[in-house]
C-alpha cells in the first residue's frame, strides 16, 4: 500500500495530489497533456523532488527520492520515448549496471543464457546478441520490462507503451502486463488510449490541471464517463459534422508502386477526407511521401486536376499542389527552436519578399493570418515553437503546409500525441479546409479518428491494397479484418 | 505576492539570458581593460590597429566556418584550403608571368572548387562533413606542398601586397575595409536573405526541411562552395600581408580558430544556430587575448593553456543560464 502527497506551489504542475497504488494491480494514471501525468511519475522514479508532500513505499515515508533510491526501492519506468544503449546488446542493454552476474569480467555466456531464458518467458523473439537499435519499438519496450523483472521491480510505471506498436504486439503487451500482475508487481498504466485500460486495468486515476479528480474501479465506468472525468465536461459531439464532398475528382492515383508499395490505385474527391486504415508497416507513410514526393514512384500514375504528374522531390509536390502534415511532428514537421512566423513561412519563403531578401514584415503579417485563421493560441508569433503545446505545434505544422496553398493535404497522424480537447481543434480545422476547397488525405492508427472523420477509407496491408470502404461500410472489425490480410 | 515572486523571476532570469547573448562582448571589453591597465601599450592606435589588421584573414574565414557550422556540416579542410590558394597565387605571381587580377580570381575559384567537392563529397559519402573534410584535409595538404615544394614564397608584387598592407587616406587599412564589407554582406545573406532562411533551416532540422520542400543536399553544397570563396579571399588577404606564402602556415589551424570562435559565440554544433556579429566579435577576444599576452610577454605556450581556459570559461558561462524562458 503506497501514499503519495505532493505540492508544487510556484508551477502547480502537481497540486495536492495523493494516489494510492495496491500491490499487484494495474492503475491506470489518464489525463490530458498537461494534466500533470509526466510530473506525477518522475517524482516517483526520483527524477525530480515535489516541493512538498511525501512518497510512502513498502511502509516507508520519503520526502522525495533520487533515481537511485527509487531504483533499489523497486521502481522502474518504461519512458514513451526509450532510453538505451542503442549500439549495445539485448543482453548488455539488460545487465548494465548491475553486479554479481558474473566476476569480474563479463561472462558473455553466463549472460546470453541468462537473457535467453528471460527472452523466451516473455514471448519476445529476438537473440541476446541483437543490437537494440535494431529492434522494434515494441520489442525494445519488452526489453525495459524485462530490465525492470530482472531487477525484482515492485512497480513498473508504463508511459504510453502501446502508442507506436502495432496491434498484434499490443496483445503481447497485455499478456507481459497480467503476468507482471500476476508476480505481485504494481503497474502504473499511462495511455491516450481509453479502451485498453477497460482490457487490462483494475483502476484508474484521473488527473486534471495537475490536480486529482478521482480514482474509480474500471468496472464503474464506462469511456464517456472516463473522458468526461478528463476535460471536466461531457464532450457531446468529438467529430464535427462534415458536409458531404463533391463528385469532382481532384487526385487520381493509379496503379502506384514503389518505396515499399505496390499497385495502389484511388481517387480522391474536392472537399473530401479520405482516410488511410492499416498496421504498422503496412505502408501508409510511404504511400504518402511517394504521392508528396518525398520518395520515387517506380510505375504508376497519378493525376492532379488533369495534370500528370512527376514528383521527384517534396519541393515539386509542393509546386504541384500537396501539402504533408508528418507524422512525427518533431523530427519531420516543426523546427522547435525557431520562431512560430519563421516556421509558418519556411516553406513558402521565396514567395515572401522581393528578389533575395526576405521581406519581415510581410512574413510577420502571413504569420498573423495564419495564427488567426487556423486558432493557433499563442500571446504572440515571434515564440519558439518549442514552446506551445503539442496541439498547436501541430497546427503550426498547418500552416507551414498551408503557405504555399496546396489542393491536397496529406495528415499523416494528425492527433497523435494531442490531447482530446486540442484533437476536437484539429478536427474542426481539417472540417473548415475541406471548405475552403482543399481535400485530405489522413491516414490514422486511431480507428474512431478514422471512422469519425473519413468519408472513405482505403485499407492497406503490407504495401497492398485490400479494400477501399464507402461510410455505409464502414466497421472496426471490416477495417481490422483488411488490414490484417484477411 | 507570488505574482510579483513570479516577476522577479522572470526579471532574473532575462537578465541571466542577457549576459548570455552578450558573453562575447562583455568579455572583449574586459579583456581590453584588463589589458590597458596592464600595460601601456596596449591601448594604443597603433597596437589596436595591429590586432585589427592581424585577424582580418581570421574573421573572414569564420564568416566561412559560421556558415557551413549553420548548414550542419563542419570543416577541417579549411587552413589547407587556404593553404592552397596562397601557395598557388604566390607561386603564379612569383613568377612574373601571371597578372594579380587573373591569380586572384584563380585562387578564388580554386578555393570555390575545393569547397564543393568538400560538399559534394559529404553528400556521396553520406557522411558527416568532419570526417568527410577530415580526407580532404590530407588531401589539400598534399596539393598545397606538391604546388610549394615546401619553399616559402616571396617576391611578391607591390600590387598585390596593397591588398594587405595598403591604407586608404593614408589610414585605413585596405584589408580591414574589405573584411568588414564581406562581413557586412554574409551578415546580410544570412540573416536577411530567402536562401540565408534555408541554410539555418537545412542545419536545424534537415528532414523538417526537406519535407517543407527546400533542396537541402543543395542548399548545404552551396555553402560548401559559398565558404571556398570566403577561404579563397582569406588566403589572399593573408598572403598580401605577409608577402609570402607557405605551405605549412599560411592556414593551417585556422580551421580550429574559426571553430573556436563560432563555437565561443553560441553556434550550435548540430547547426541552425548563430549569429554573425557575435563570431566576429569572438573572433577579436581570441584576438585581443593573444595580442595583449605577447605585449605582457607570456610565452606562446602559456597562451595556449589561457585560451583553451577562456573557452571553458565561455562555456560554463553559457551553460549556466537556463537557455529556455
């Protein structure tokens, strides 16, 4: 039985919070961005001291803890973004920092069986000799778990394990996590993803604003009552209506093969969200750099307003008429430490002045327009991007895309990593470009996302094309079905 | 109450941001007080346009790594460079039958060929441009002492020295004149200019920028080649003022220099950060450091161990304010 207490008066990152967390059960922690999550679950790995307020584990009281205490103590934190030793071993990665496996030099044998045996309990099929930068993501995941069992951890804090894997090994997941239950171990369980929790949870806490809400028993709630703990509001309607397309065809993709993909063919309609269904590796971003021309074709053709075209890099889709939102906003899309106005203008900056100069003041008008067209919420355009909230670095992304004035605009993940409340923004965006004429392309690894805003969806498997879905068809299990090859 | 807590840390922490920003200054006018009152001679017109004139080819070659250091890339090749261009102007002009125009020009487009087979190799290689440069480095050198047959040369003409050594009004030197005019202009291309946006963008976020549509393996070629013609007038200025030129030290280290510089004023290693005015003013601490050590009599050695500590120092100064408000 743990209590913890915590006050942070100057950020309130955390305001009085106290969670109490059973032996052997999964407690789900959910929240929106910025609920206070992140704060909540460094304070008890030790990675920061809470102002006030203490941490009770195994009967003891500790005013905070540092990350080696929290170590010993038993904690173990599997991050959302990894952190290991990329060109060392599965079995180095394991072992690292820890003593008494071998004498005093390393015994790769005694470790290789020893990670082996670990491996094979845990269903994950890779050698101990791998390097981990070769691993997927969910086998590197299964990786800090087994580092985390290894080190007799008594609570496996988990922070949105299963946003990057695919479905089959999100099963795996499950399975790790009841047998982690199943050896007394606490799991704290943080996702954006409610329907797991009601697989896999006992409890959930909610946070809000950095301070607590509740903590129910899964079995008391269901998923709208869940999100209407998280924003503090019923939200009614999460996908704004969308007025049907038109029948005019504006992309016409045909045949398409290359960069992984073979024989894709589509159409896309004016003023239509056409929605892009498949697992991971499927070849849904590829297929959207190679219509953006971030990759090369190898056959196939594709047509825009009549106009064949030849793309040869994104500088040409650009020209032609496409615009890409990334999927990784902070790696492809934003320049996190540059200004909003230089990011909105970087793509379209040679239309922005005379000759070779830059002309600021034109930049910093187009900046303001942007800013209030698409609702990015900022006092003012000249901050870092790094500095505003996921959502609206997301819309950012926009209106970089947006400058150069495309027909078609390719979402890949438009809400991944945005909470629900910026995500109903995003959507209503999307809504009012697709009346102002542009059409999109989104492809999403959220099902009710696809559901809720496409107008069709194209289903994809391991770079073919297995079905295209009209409204009328459209079901999870139809979706999953295509997509698992079936 | 916590409103106004709040304030004062905002207050303190701009403040911290500031001397930042401003490392670089307030460190070369301590430097010079500190100087001037240790020894008379410091302050003096004609010591203080001895510094000017001895870093010329300094500044204009950190206006070359700057820029490259913004694109993502870094090179080492550049005091061979250099090397190259002076030995081989010296050497057309030492024999007579060249014109200064048309050796000039040659050496400049040397210098620009050089550099884009720097770029052009990191792109085919795929490899960062310090291991890439890192060959090339070798590879200049060897051309250098293959051009030189390691002979100094001089006997160079008056024509040609003007550049270094001329006074225009019979005061200011010809050589300051020309550096700040090609600061004044990479400062204009970088910070004012569509294709300057794109080589801070192409260093920032290489992939973020390809898929907005820039050309980026272009972009980052043309600073290569950009950067040659910085070097190549560098070396110019620097052989002119020395009257000779030699394989070994008409360049060589300047690379390191230059790196020091940018470095010492907040270019970011991973690139996509910096500010022009702030290498030059950079450039002149290690200038005014070295100066004021020799008229003190310190020993070449000592110097070395003084400026490696004065970038520590730099550093740490940097490090210690939080760089994000």
């Amino acid at each position: 039985m743990r209590h913890i207490t915590k006050t942070y008066p100057g950020v309130k990152a955390l305001d009085d919070v106290s969670i109490s967390f059973k032996k052997g059960e999964v407690h789900a922690l959910v929240g929106e961005n910025g609920a206070g999550k992140s704060t909540f679950i460094k304070t008890i790995a030790g990675a920061i001291h809470p102002d006030s307020g203490e941490i009770c584990i195994g009967g003891k009281t500790y005013p905070h803890l540092n990350p080696k205490q929290a170590i010993d103590l038993g904690v173990a934190v599997v991050y959302q973004e990894l952190i290991q030793f990329e060109a060392m071993t599965v079995m180095d990665n394991l072992f690292m920092g820890m003593e008494g496996i071998d004498g005093m030099f390393i015994n790769d044998k005694i470790r290789a069986e020893r990670t082996q045996q670990m491996l094979d309990s845990f269903h994950c099929n890779v050698r101990p000799t791998d390097l981990i930068r070769d691993l997927s993501i969910a086998n590197r995941q299964i990786i800090e778990i087994i580092k985390a069992v290894i080190r007799k951890a008594k609570i496996v804090i988990m922070d949105e394990p299963t946003a990057a894997i695919t479905v089959e090994e999100q099963e795996t997941l499950y399975k790790i996590v009841k047998e982690l239950k199943e050896k007394e171990v606490t799991v704290i369980y943080i996702s954006h993803r409610l329907d797991e929790l009601f697989e896999i949870c006992d409890r959930v806490s909610v946070l809000r604003d950095g301070q607590y809400v509740t903590t129910v028993n899964i079995t008391d709630v269901d998923k709208d009552g869940l999100i209407a703990l998280m924003v503090g509001r019923e939200l009614t309607e999460t996908y704004p209506k969308k007025p049907p397309c038109s029948d005019e065809v504006v992309l016409k993709v045909e045949h398409l093969s290359g960069n992984g993909l073979e024989d894709i063919s589509f159409e896309l309609h004016k003023g239509e969200i056409l929605g892009f269904a498949g697992l991971v590796g499927a070849g849904r971003t590829e297929l959207m750099h190679l219509i953006y021309g971030a990759a090369k074709a190898k056959d196939g053709k594709m047509t825009l307003r009549g106009k064949e075209l030849h793309l040869k890099s994104p500088a040409d889709g650009q020209k032609a008429g496409i615009g890409l939102v990334p999927e990784d906003r902070k790696f492809q899309g934003c320049f996190l430490d540059k200004a909003l106005y230089w990011n909105t203008s970087i793509s379209n900056i040679d239309n922005i002045g005379k000759g070779p100069f830059v002309d600021t003041k034109e930049e910093m008008k187009q900046a303001e327009i942007f800013k209030k067209r698409i609702r990015i919420k900022t006092p003012d355009m000249k901050v870092k991007a790094g500095t505003l909230s996921g959502g609206n670095q997301q819309k950012v992304v926009v209106a970089k895309m947006l400058a150069p004035k495309p027909d078609v605009l390719i979402f890949d993940e438009p809400t991944r990593g945005i909470d629900i409340g910026a995500r109903a923004e995003i959507y209503g965006m999307m809504v009012a470009l697709t009346q102002e004429g542009n059409s999109i392309l989104m492809v999403s690894s959220d099902m009710e996302e696809l559901l809720g805003m496409s107008e069709r969806i194209v289903v994809l498997h391991e770079g073919h094309q297995t079905g295209t879905l009209n409204r009328e068809e459209f079901s999870q299990e139809k979706i999953l079905t295509l997509a698992s090859g079936l | 109450m916590e409103e106004i807590k709040k304030n004062k840390a905002k207050q303190g922490r701009s403040i911290g941001a500031i001397l930042t920003d401003l490392s670089m200054p307030i460190m070369l006018v301590v430097l010079i007080a500190i100087f001037s009152i240790l020894n008379k001679n410091f302050f003096t017109q004609l010591n203080l346009t001895n510094i000017l004139v001895q870093n010329v080819h300094i500044a204009v070659c950190s206006c070359a790594v700057m820029m490259i250091m913004v694109s993502g890339g870094t090179d080492l090749s550049i005091g061979y460079q250099m090397s190259v261009a002076a030995v081989l102007v010296a050497k057309l002009l030492s024999t007579g039958k060249v014109g200064v125009f048309p050796a000039i020009v040659l050496g400049i487009l040397v210098c620009m060929a050089l550099g884009t087979f720097n770029g052009v190799m990191g792109h085919v290689l795929k490899s960062h441009t310090m291991i890439v440069t890192l060959g090339t480095m070798a590879i200049f050198q060897g051309i250098s002492y293959l051009i030189s047959d390691s002979k100094n040369i001089h006997n160079l003409p008056n024509a040609f020295m003007y550049l270094g050594q001329g006074r225009l009004f019979g005061f200011l030197p010809l050589n300051v004149v020309i550096m700040a005019v090609i600061v004044v202009i990479v400062a204009i291309i970088m910070g004012r200019t569509k294709i300057g946006r794109k080589v801070y963008a192409a260093g920032d976020n290489p992939e973020a920028a390809r898929l907005a549509g820039l050309n980026v393996t272009r972009i980052k070629i043309l600073v290569f080649t950009f950067a040659g013609l910085l070097v190549g007038i560098a070396a110019i200025l620097m052989a002119a003022r020395a009257g000779s030129a030699e394989s070994g030290t008409s360049g060589p280290g300047i690379e390191f220099t230059g790196i020091t510089a940018c470095v010492l004023s907040g270019v970011a290693l991973k690139g996509g950060e910096g500010t022009l005015w702030k290498v030059i003013v950079a450039v002149f601490v290690l200038g005014v450091l070295s100066n004021g050590m020799q008229l003190l009599g310190v020993g070449t050695y000592p110097q070395h161990i003084a400026r490696g500590a004065i970038m520590l120092l730099s550093l740490y100064l940097s490090n210690r304010a939080p760089k994000k408000a």
